[in-house]
C-alpha cells in the first residue's frame, strides 16, 4: 500500500468508528487502525 492508500484506509475506518459506536466490530476495526497508524509511522521513517 502506498502512504496516500493507508491514509485513505485511516480516514475511511475513522469514519466508520464515528458512524458506527456500538458495532460488535469495533475492537477488530479499531485494532486495524491502529496496525495501519503503526505501518504508516514505519513508512515515513524509511
């Protein structure tokens, strides 16, 4: 994935969060999150 994809995949499951507050997924979206926050920090660095 591109910097501009994972951003894009960032923006998109932050959204889902907000529409989304008592889904029974939401630990599993949240940890993707955080998977993609932390690949994103580890591109910027390389």
């Amino acid at each position: 994935m591109t910097i501009s994809q994972i951003e894009a995949k960032i923006q998109e499951l932050e959204s889902w969060l907000i529409d989304n507050p008592h889904n029974p997924q939401r630990g599993l979206i949240e940890s993707d999150l955080k998977k993609l926050k932390t690949h994103l920090e580890q591109k910027d660095y390389e």
